[in-house]
C-alpha cells in the first residue's frame, strides 16, 4: 500500500506547489490537491504507534 500512496503524495504536493505559483491560481485544484496530501499523510501515520501506547499497557 506505501508503495501506491507515496507517490501520489509526492504528486499532489507538486501539483499543489505548481498551482500557487503559475499566474490563474486555482483554489479548488489547491484545495484538493492538499486533501489528497493530508489523506496519504493519515494513511501512512495510521501505521505509526502511539507514544503513549506502553504508558496506557502498564495502566492495566
């Protein structure tokens, strides 16, 4: 799955980058663009342990 999301993170965040800086900025190509980041960034962090997760097994 990292291997399909990745790029398609790389690929929004250079398109998000491209459309701030062309001349007719388009909000709703940025917007989405940002979402698709954020969304791979929360599918990838999903994967991530807690800090707090050893600190939550001793409580019990």
């Amino acid at each position: 799955m990292k291997k399909f999301v990745f790029p398609i993170m790389i690929i929004a965040l250079l398109v998000a980058f491209y459309e701030q800086s062309s001349t007719d900025k388009n909000v709703y190509i940025t917007v989405i663009a940002i979402a698709v980041f954020m969304f791979g960034m929360m599918r990838l962090s999903a994967k991530t342990p807690s800090k707090n997760q050893d600190k939550e097994e001793e409580d019990v």
